[in-house]
C-alpha cells in the first residue's frame, strides 16, 4: 500500500519550490531591495535539498530534533517555516533586505525558529555533532529524564565536506562515543565554481566508516529502481552509475531530448534496453533520469523511518543542483537567477495566478481543506515553536578570593575553581568545563580532580588504582563535570557553542568554561565567531598569553589577542592584573552569561555610570597568565567592584594637576607601578590607571557618544568621567603585553597627548623581563616615553632602571 502522506508531500515539494524561488525572484524583480544589486539567493543551492527538506520538516522531525541547515539552502527553510505558520510574508518579502528573513539561516535575526545559524560552510555541521554530545551530558545528569531524546541533524553541501573542521570534529564524535546525529549529505556534485571530482561519495563512504558511522546511500530512486527491474534494465543501471558527474549534470541542464540523443548513442541498437528508452516521451524520459534518491520522496521517507537505533548516520543523498528549475544541473548555477521569461514558465507550471503568488495552496491539486489538515497534523509542529528557556542558576554575591601573597591569574583561576568544586553552590553543578588537552597546563586540575571528567560510561584512572603518586586523578563517569577534548581548537570553541545554548535547545542552563592558550585562539577563531554570532553563552579563559610565556618562544605568544576580544561582538573581555579582580570579574560573568538576550540590545541607561549595553549578556573572554604578581592588601568595595567590572579604577588617583598618567592592561601591571613610583619626583601629580577591560570601557565610550549624538546631552561613559578631571596638557602613557592599539585610542576620549607600547612584532625565546625590555614595555620603557610625552626636567631615575 501506498504511503498516504505522498500525495500531500509531493503537493508541498512543488510549493516549496515554487515559494524559495518566488522569493529570490520578488527581492530580484518585484521589489528589488538591494539597490539594484542583483542578488543570488542560491535558488539552485537551494533546490537540491527541496525533496530532502519536505520529507523531513513535513513528515519524519519530531519537535525534540534539531537541524543545521546548509548556508544556501535558506529560502527552501523559510519557506517551509512559512507554511508552518513560523513566517511572515513581509520578511519573506523582505528576503536578504534590512530586518528581511536572513539570506542564511540566523537564530538571532530569523524569527522562524532556527536551531543553528550556519553560513560560514563547516560549522553548523560540527555543531549537530556537539549538540549532541551536550544532550547526552544533560542526560547523563539526571536533568530531562522524562524528555525524549532528539536526533542532531546536519544537511551538509558536498563540496562543504571540505572544510577541515568536519574531520576534526569527527574524531571527536568517536572519541566521545557520539549518538543520536545524522548527516545528510547533498551529493549535487557541484559546488561554487564547478562540478567536485569524480567518486567522491567512495571516499566519504570509507571515511565515515572508518568513523564508526553507518552509511547509507541513496542514488537511485523508486521511478530508477522500476525501470532497473524492466527488461534491458541492468544496462541502464550500469550506464548510471558509470556516468561522470559532469556530463550528468550537464544532461540534467539539456532537459529530456539531450537525454535520449545521449542514451541512444551509447546504448541504441542494444535490445530491451533500447526499447526502454524509446517508450519513454522527454519528458517521463528526463523525470527518470532525474528521479535521484534525494528527489524520491518514498525513498526518502523509507531511508529516514528505517532508522531505528541511535548510531551516527550519514545519508550520502544523490541530488540535482537547481533541481526543477531551468537552470538544473548547470555548472555555473550556483548564483543564478531564473530570468522573468524563465519565471513566467514556472509559474505556469505551477499555477500561480498573478498575484496569488503568496498563498499557501495556490495551484496545488487537493483541496485546501485537506492540505491544511495536513499541515496541521506535521509532528514537527505538534508544539509549534521548540525554543526552550531555563530559569537562572543563583550566583553567590561574591566568590572565595584566594589569598596567596603572590601569585598569577592562571593560578589564581584554578583555585576559584576549585574553591567552587568544593562548595555546595547550585552553580558549581551547572558548571561544565572544558579543555582541547591543556586541562592541567591552563590550571583546571583541581577542578577536575574534584568534579570528575563526563565520559556516558565510568573509566576508573588506571594510575590511582595501580597505587602510582600522580597529582591529578583522571577519573571518567556519567556525572563529571569536564569534558576533556583533543588538541583542535576548532572543536573547543563548537562545543562551548553546543553547551552555550544547552538551555534553549535542552530546556537545561549549562555555564560552560573552556580554557586554552591564548595564542591558539586564532586556530579557532571562526568558530569562536559563530558561536557568539548565534548567542551562545560561555566562558574562555585563555592563558597564558602575551610575551609572559616568554622561554616558550615567538609560536606561544600572542599579540593581536585583545583586539580580537575588543573586536567580537557578543563577547565582553578582560585582563585582570590581580586575582581579586579576576574573583569580580568571574562572579559577573557567571551573571551576565545568564541574563536574556532576546531582542535587539538597547542602550538603555541601565547602569548609568558605563553606558554599556549590559541588559541582554553576553560571553566572556578572559586573558590570563601565568606570570607571578605581588597581589595588593585591598578591601573590594562595591564601588571598586563596579569599576573593575566597568572596565578600569584608579590605582593611584591622579593629583589636580597631573603631567602624566600610566594607563596599564594586565600582566604589566608590575613593570607600570615601578615606572609611576620612580618618577612621581620628578612629574607632577602623576596617575597609574588600572584598565581590566578595554573592551567594555570602549564599547561604553562609544555608546555614549552615540547617545549624545541623539541629543542626550548629559550621557558620560565610565572612561570619560575617570579622564575628565586631567588638565589637557597630561600625557597618557599607555602600556599592554598585546597590540598598543588596544589602548591607543584613550587618547581621543579627552583629547590627551598619548603614546601606547605594548608588543607589535613576533617574540622568541627569553626571560620575561629580557622580552619586555626587548619590547619596551618594562619600567624604563614606559619611562621613557613618559619624558617624551609630558616634557619636564629629566626623569632621575630613567637611567638607572633594567
Ligand atoms: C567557510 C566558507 N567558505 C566559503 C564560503 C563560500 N561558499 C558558499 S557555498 C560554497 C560552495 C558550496 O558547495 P556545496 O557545499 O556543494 O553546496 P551546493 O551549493 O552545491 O548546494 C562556497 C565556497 C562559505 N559560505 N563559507
Ligand atoms: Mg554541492
């Protein structure tokens, strides 16, 4: 018997068609938004996963699923979204114009509930397989028992499977013992440029395999398989499958007669198969030849439901790029647009009257009743929308400061950590932490020591139970609280976006930490963007950074970090100098990774003094060392508390008439209180400012001077009350273990006379002290340019430091 959701199905694949391609072509022609950009919209992108994404949104998703669509397959998703009731036809409309539905998926600009942003090709691919490992953490601690368990799917374009982060993330899926993930690959065999190299889906079969996956492929479908079963049809099977992608592709493009003038002449004259070419019109002739398993809706339906364990599972879907278009198959279509002509035929085809072209059954064969019916009984929709929300995890009023005299922000961060591991705050079992194998390097050892490392089945450390001393216990079970990953960064930074959106996705608030060295985060940089782009919330530590790992030479330095972390949207960064700032800062964050961040951010004046736009949160980046630093004997007020979150305090308040004022980010902190003490004799009412947070304290500058520009005349940020009272003729001397022009712009706040040091050129080996000389960024050099900047007699003691 035949499936009765067919005919219903087959109905909304045209429509579904019909609608990604209207709203390509209404943004290009009807109400272009672009300014007359053409814009490509990847109709052909597109259309190949038509079938696959009907079968799937239409018939086989369940509420608890969660899918990454592929980039260009956007119009198809919204379009299925608005049939669903999640979208409107003014975004539809509005397609890739201001506020308009997103050109790829986006699950902060969309409103049609999008589970992963994708775009960068890649990520969201990975992503799946993370999200997956994030489900069996939750579950693993006893959080959503009574909820069923989702399958994390990827709808992957073939040429993306280039992208190496895919393969990284692979081998931590088998690592990690990875379930409940598909990956449905859309063998079109084109990518941007031209048609991808001959046997491919062999090497992806083996590489999965290999993998631990189960393959499944689907090439031929049921209109093939009938017409396989015919007499002569062996040889038609065989012609298939020898035939190389581009001339399929390009008979694809040429439509039914090219079809038979080819077949003919490789097979005429041949018997049975012959005459099965010849009883065939063009047209049932190329609908045959087209009929591929990711275009067979019952092949499709019947590979999916068939599925009845939880391996990961790859879908090597056989497909046709711009499939039912008139630009099907041809190798430059990745950017192409249906003519107006073209258009008009399509909608002829479809039925569509003019100006009908937005209702939702239009030219369809059942009755609207019916299809509407249909739709109503999706059980992807069962719920409508599936977005959780998760109430907030209590964070204490303040953290256990550790009270070492002397000591480094690394260090200083793993004793939190474990002062947290041993406390019975509801916090510490909301905290997941993990590491790309620098667990015990980036100080999180007594963490894990303590809480355990997650792994769905108990590992019991070899080393303790064979009596060998070792510091750190390596004990594995459902309840740890680390995830321990291999070296690729890529991987931290997709799991941290995983764990970073367990609440809306699980229902289940996580505050994940990730630590690596702060050099590498540019190996995953990307990865670090996407995951803030889709508002996930977390921690990184990234430590050590700067020259300060100085004996480790130029390749574990890091220069450029802090205008990374000033540039990133979504992410608030901080270097701390000293351990009680960092205890501040880390108690925020576990705050401001919670708050809600739906909506747009405003810059309402929450916090009157910054102008930050601190309502909606964000994560958190900070870059630690391992340098040791005398720690200072201070009370935290809530007023320095406030400051130190804000982005900078006064170390040593400037007098009235202050000829020069140190401005320091982090581990230099030392080298600028030895620079402000030698030379207080000689300059004036000298200032040494404490900057924790570049960032915040430019993002609130700059919020405020938008605000004053919209007439809100008495808007100050943070940074221009601390620099308001300095006389003009003060020198600013600003000083960074990183790129000077993290710092360089306080200058312009009020117009101060500045020179910023910091690192601009590769470190090497050394002492640290030998590379901040090197760097001119010790005490000497930051006197040095003091004289320079705010002319008085000599500084005495210039000469005689380093
Ligand atoms: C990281 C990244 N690099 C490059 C691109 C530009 N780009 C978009 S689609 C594409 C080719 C995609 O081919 P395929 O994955 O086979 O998808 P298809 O268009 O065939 O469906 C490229 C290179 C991108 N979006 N992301
Ligand atoms: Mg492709």
């Amino acid at each position: 018997m035949t499936d009765p959701r067919l005919p219903y199905l087959a109905e909304f694949e045209r429509k579904i068609l019909w609608l990604s391609s209207w709203t390509i072509h209404n943004a290009n022609h009807v109400r272009p938004n672009l300014d007359g950009l053409k814009i490509g919209g990847h109709q052909a992108s597109s259309a190949s996963l038509s079938t696959i994404m009907t079968a799937l949104y239409l018939a086989v998703l369940k509420p608890e699923d969660r899918v990454a669509v592929k980039p260009h397959a956007s119009p198809i998703f919204h379009a299925i979204q608005y049939l669903l009731g999640h979208q409107t036809r003014e975004k539809l409309e509005n397609f890739r114009g201001f506020k308009g539905a997103q050109s790829y998926p986006s699950r902060t600009k969309d409103i049609d509930d999008v589970d992963f942003s994708t775009g960068s090709v890649g990520l969201g691919v990975a992503q799946t397989l993370f999200a997956s490992l994030v489900q069996d953490y939750v579950k693993a601690h006893g959080w959503r028992k009574d909820r069923p368990e989702g399958r994390m799917i990827a709808l992957v374009g073939d040429a993306e499977m280039d992208e190496g982060n895919i393969f990284e993330a692979l081998l931590e899926g088998w690592k990690q013992g990875l379930r409940n993930t598909w990956w449905i690959i859309d063998y079109n065999r084109q990518s941007l440029d031209a048609v991808v190299r001959e046997g491919l889906y062999a090497r992806f079969e083996s590489i999965f395999r290999s993998f631990g996956w189960d393959v499944v492929v689907l090439k031929h479908g049921s209109l093939m398989q009938e017409a396989f079963r015919e007499p002569g049809g062996d040889r038609l099977r065989e012609w298939i499958d020898s035939c190389p992608n581009q001339l399929y592709s390009a008979l694809t493009f040429q439509g039914g007669a090219a079809w038979r003038k080819r077949l003919l002449d490789d097979l005429g004259d041949q018997g049975p198969v012959t005459r099965l070419i010849e009883k065939r019109s063009d047209e049932e002739l190329a609908r045959l030849m087209s009929n591929l398993g990711g275009h067979d809706l019952p092949s499709l339906l019947q590979a999916f439901e068939s599925i009845d364990h939880d391996r990961p599972t790859v879908f090597i879907a056989y497909t046709i790029k711009g499939f039912g278009l008139p630009l099907a198959g041809h190798k430059d279509n990745h950017a192409g647009l249906l003519t107006p002509t073209q258009m008009e035929g399509f909608r002829a085809s479809a039925k569509v009257r003019p100006g009908h072209e937005w209702d939702r059954f239009e030219g369809l064969n059942l009755p609207e009743a019916e299809l509407e019916r249909f739709l109503k009984s999706v059980p992807f929709n069962a719920r409508g929308k599936r977005r959780h929300e998760a109430p907030k995890v209590p964070v204490p009023a303040a953290l256990s400061t550790p009270q070492q005299p002397s000591m480094s922000t690394q260090q200083g961060f793993g004793l939190i950590l474990n002062e947290l591991a041993r406390s019975s705050e509801p916090l510490a079992d909301r905290m997941v932490t993990t590491a790309p194998d620098v667990t015990v390097s980036t100080n999180l050892g007594a963490w894990v020591n303590r809480r355990g490392l997650f792994a769905r089945e108990e590992m019991k450390d070899l080393f303790k139970s064979e009596r060998i001393p070792s510091t750190f216990t390596w004990d594995f079970s459902p309840k740890g609280q680390h995830i321990e990953l291999g070296i690729a960064e890529m991987n931290l930074f997709i799991l941290l976006s995983a764990l970073g959106l367990s609440h809306s996705l699980f229902g289940e608030r996580l505050l994940p930490i990730g630590t690596l060295y702060d050099p590498f985060i540019s190996r995953g940089l990307d990865a670090l963007n996407y995951a803030c782009y889709q508002d996930a919330r977390f921690i990184v530590a990234a430590t050590p950074s700067g020259v300060t790992l100085a004996p480790e030479g130029g390749a574990h330095q890091s220069i450029g970090t802090p205008l990374i972390g000033m540039a990133q949207d979504g992410l608030a960064s901080f270097e701390p100098a000293f351990v009680d700032e960092l205890s501040v800062i880390l108690r925020w964050a576990f705050d401001y990774l919670q708050r809600d961040g739906e909506g747009e951010p405003s810059e309402r004046e929450i916090q009157e003094k910054s102008w930050l736009r601190d309502e909606t949160g964000g994560s958190v980046y900070l870059r630690l060392s391992t340098r040791t630093a005398d720690q200072p004997q201070r009370e935290m007020t809530p007023d320095l508390a406030a400051d130190i979150v804000d982005g900078a305090y006064w170390m040593r308040k400037p007098g009235p008439n202050a000829q020069v004022v140190v401005a320091y980010t982090g581990t230099v902190a030392p080298e600028a209180i030895e620079a402000v003490g030698l030379m207080a004799e000689d300059r004036r009412d000298i200032g040494l400012l404490a900057i924790t947070s570049a960032d915040r304290l430019n993002a609130g500058w700059t919020a405020a001077q938008r605000a004053r520009e919209r007439g809100l005349v008495h808007a100050r940020s943070h940074i221009e009350r601390l620099l308001g009272d300095l006389q003009p003729h003060c020198g600013l001397v600003t000083v960074i273990d990183g790129h000077p022009a993290t710092l360089a712009w306080l200058g312009s706040v009020m117009g101060h006379r500045t020179r910023s040091l910091g690192v601009e050129h590769f470190g090497q080996t050394g002492t640290v002290q030998d590379l901040y000389r090197h760097f001119g960024i010790d005490a000497q050099g930051i006197i040095a340019a003091a004289e320079m900047i705010a002319p008085g007699r000599p500084i005495r003691y210039l000469k005689a430091v380093g």
